[in-house]
C-alpha cells in the first residue's frame, strides 16, 4: 500500500461514524399533533435497511404551536386530511401545520436529519385550522380547513375555509401572496400540485354533519342540520405563487342505488386526492362510497370524469401512486366486515399503460390490528386504531402508514393505538408487514393523534 493510500486508510478508519452517516441519510418525519398548548412537535427517525427505524437524538423537534384535538366518538372531518406535513423537493426543508395555532412551522433538514426553524417560523397560515401542504420550487400551498371545534365561532359561520398561497423566500420564510375562500360550510381536507403540471393545483371539500345514531351529541359539528357535502376544485398557479379557482366540480353519483346502513343518496365525497406523476389524471378516494375514482384534467384545469372502480376496503380515504406511475396505493380506514377484515387494509392497484385510466386491484393487505373496538357515530363496530396517511420511501421499498388511536373518548381505557406501520415492497409493488412501531415510546401522548408522514434521503 503507497504511504498516500495508508493516511486515507487511517483518516477513514478515525472518522466518527455519525459524520459518515450524515452525508447519506435516510430520514423519516412525523408529526405528533400534540393537543397539549405549545407542545406540538415533529419527530424525526433514521430509516434502516430492514424496516425499523430508530429516533433521531434531537427528538422531539417543537413546532411553537397546537395540534388539534379531536375527542369525538369516531367523528368524520377534523382529523381527516393528507400532507399535514411536507418536504421541499430538495429535501432541505420541512413543512409542517399547527392546526389549532393557525399556524405553519418551516424548518432547515439538516445532514444528520436535525430540524432547525427558519427565521420567523411559524408563520400564520391565513385562515383557521391549517391542514394540509403542498410544495412545488418556491410556492407552498395551504388548506385552511376551518373545522377545529374549540374554534367554534369561526366553525359556525365567523370564518370561511380557504385556500392560500405563499412564496418561499431564500431563507426559508413565507410571504402570503394570495388566498381563494370556500363557502356554504365546505371543508378542504387536502391540497396538491399537479405532478405533470406545476402550473396547476388541486383541493378537495369533505363534509359530514349526520345524526347517523340518532345522538346528536356525537355526530354535529359545525351545525344541527343534516348536511353531507364534496367537491373538487382546480387551481391555477399564476406567476409570483399566485392562486386563483380554475374550477370546482361536485362530485358524480357513481352508483344511484347505493345505500349506506339504509341511507339512500349519500354523494360521492371526495377525501384523498392525488395525481399521476406522467399524465394528466388525478385519482380521488369517493369515501362514502368505497371507490377510486379517475379524473382526466387538461392544461387549463377542467376536470373531466372518467369513471370509478371499486375497492374492497372500507371509507377509503388516501391514495398515493409510485413515481414510475405503476403502482397506485390506497389507505381504507376501516374494515369491510363482509369481507371478513378485522382492520383498515391498504389496497395496491395496477394503473401501469391503459390501465391509468381504470385501474385494477391486484392486492389488499390489513394493517396489524392493535387495541380494541368501539361503536362509532355510524353506530358499527370499529377498531379503536386505524390507518391515516401514508408515504413510500425515496428508493420505494417500503411503505410507511400512520395509525391514529381514533378512540378519545374516555371510555378507551387502553393507552395504544398511535403506530407508525412499515411495509415492504416486493418486486411485483405488493405490500408485505415489515414492522410496527408503538409511537408512545418517542414522546407521543396517547390523548394526541398523530398525523403526516414523510421521508427524504440527504
């Protein structure tokens, strides 16, 4: 060995193996939606090569605000949303919401996968009960749901939802730019850019007020009529991050004859949204009716229906597909007792060629079923854990899925329920359980129901 050689030999071998780490990791952030004032944090994990993931050393990572707090009986709305939490496309910053602050917190990833917050974070979201992000180049969008319950004077009629769109300054920091209102109690779960088309956006409305039970008390929220209610919008995205409506779409009666526990004309209520990463169609879980639908959308942002195709979960709620646009990936929140499931499942869809446009299920999996059950305010059984949101890792070989310990009500006596699930990815896209993870141990009370998972390598 030449003398050169052997000091890089030595210098290798002295090198701190954090520092190693740091200029190839892989990371893993969620938010712990922590109701407690003040509390609300992001935890950060390394992903490891088997599945597991093991908490970063800086943990919890505080977002100087509020999560919402969500004590319903099951209730529909306030906790249902997609990307509470985003990554900027570089995988330097991190974005976050404080639903009861009305707040968003920004934060610098740095190598070792700490978070830092920029100058002036959080910044006011402009509007009430933040909820979901998304991020394209120096634009951040943001749903502003109006639908936290100890907001209730903006709940019931002080306050529209909205909209909103900020530009991402060089240090990090938001600047408002623009905010699109949404009327007659509609109320956004979820915003995304288009992946084709970073000129375009998207929204979608969710809301339920039904006395499903017949125990008002447990099913009303922002009033004491019945009101079930969805649309869709799209948005342009106009030069300085400007937004402005395009379009709004309610959504089709896919299946006329449709009757849920004897309730006949329930709509098709859109509640996860996301497009296809290679051409111009966006996939939309119709919740209520347990179906994909397809949505083809053109370079102006009118949306155009295709059909649907059915699911075999229950209330399937987020879709997600793989970048190569394959693969799409739905979380269904509960479980089709009809079909024997004891828990929400997560479906994988075929949308590889033709099928784009009507995809084919080719595989459903149940999340591992923690806890007990309870009767919701739908007045059926349900599991008092079960699946949110989701996210693949970068290199796709696994997929993570948040599950909430929905149950806060204090007849659950039991203190488990918050789990992150890994699944692995085999070479057809099919799911396999890798490994769970109870979040009670990092710091997430079980009175809090986290939310938002995403990944980066750096």
């Amino acid at each position: 060995m030449s003398r050169t050689a052997s000091v890089v030999a030595i210098v290798l071998a002295f090198t701190p193996c954090s520092v190693v780490r740091a200029d190839h990791g892989k990371y893993l952030y969620i938010q712990t939606n922590d109701i407690r004032e003040g509390q609300n944090a992001v935890l950060g994990f390394s992903r490891n090569d088997d599945g597991t993931v093991t908490p970063l050393a800086g943990n919890p990572f505080f977002t100087a605000g509020t999560g919402v707090n969500n004590d319903t009986h099951g209730k529909l709305g306030p906790n249902d949303n997609d990307t509470p939490l985003v990554i900027s496309e570089d995988g330097k910053r991190l974005f976050t919401v404080n639903c009861h602050s009305n707040t968003i917190a920004v934060f610098d990833i740095a190598h070792d996968g700490s978070l830092k917050h920029v100058p002036g974070s959080p910044f006011p979201s402009k509007g009430i009960a933040p909820n979901s992000l998304s991020v394209s180049g120096h634009t951040l969008l943001v749903s502003n749901r109006n639908g936290d319950y100890h907001q209730r004077e903006d709940l019931r009629g002080r306050s529209n939802a909205s909209y909103c769109s900020f530009l991402i300054e060089d240090n990090g920091a938001l600047k408002f730019v623009s905010k699109v209102e949404v009327k007659d109690d509609h109320k956004p779960t979820q915003v995304h850019f288009s992946q084709t088309n970073p000129g375009l956006a998207f929204g979608n409305d969710f809301q339920v007020d039904a006395d499903f039970d017949g125990d008002g008390k447990r099913s009303f929220l922002a009033g004491k009529e019945t009101s079930v209610k969805g649309q869709l919008h799209a948005f342009q995205i106009g030069h300085g991050s400007r937004i402005a409506k395009e379009s709004r779409l309610e959504l089709p009666e896919t299946n006329k004859d449709y009757k849920y526990k004897g309730s006949a004309g329930v709509p098709s209520m859109p509640l996860g949204i996301w497009s296809h990463p290679k051409q111009p169609l966006l996939y939309v879980g119709f919740v209520t009716r347990n179906e994909l639908g397809v949505f083809h959308f053109t370079k102006e942002g009118e949306l155009h229906f295709r059909g649907s195709v059915p699911n075999s979960g229950q209330d399937i709620c987020w879709a997600l597909p793989n970048r190569a646009g394959t693969r799409l990936y739905t979380v269904n929140n509960l479980p089709r007792p009809e079909l024997k499931q004891k828990a929400g499942t997560v479906t994988t869809y075929d949308i590889s060629g033709d099928r784009a446009e009507k995809p084919v299920e080719i595989g459903v999996l149940e999340v591992p079923l923690p806890g007990g059950e309870f009767v919701n305010n739908r007045n059926f059984k349900q599991p008092d854990s079960t699946p949110f949101q989701c996210a693949l890792d970068p290199d796709e070989k696994f997929f993570y899925v948040i599950c909430q310990r929905i149950n806060q009500t204090d007849e659950n006596k039991g203190e488990e329920g918050n789990i992150l699930h890994t699944f692995k990815l085999d070479d057809k896209g099919l799911l396999q359980v890798a490994h769970s993870r109870h979040l009670g141990k990092d710091g997430v009370n079980y009175r809090c129901r986290p939310q938002g998972v995403a990944t980066v390598n750096r």
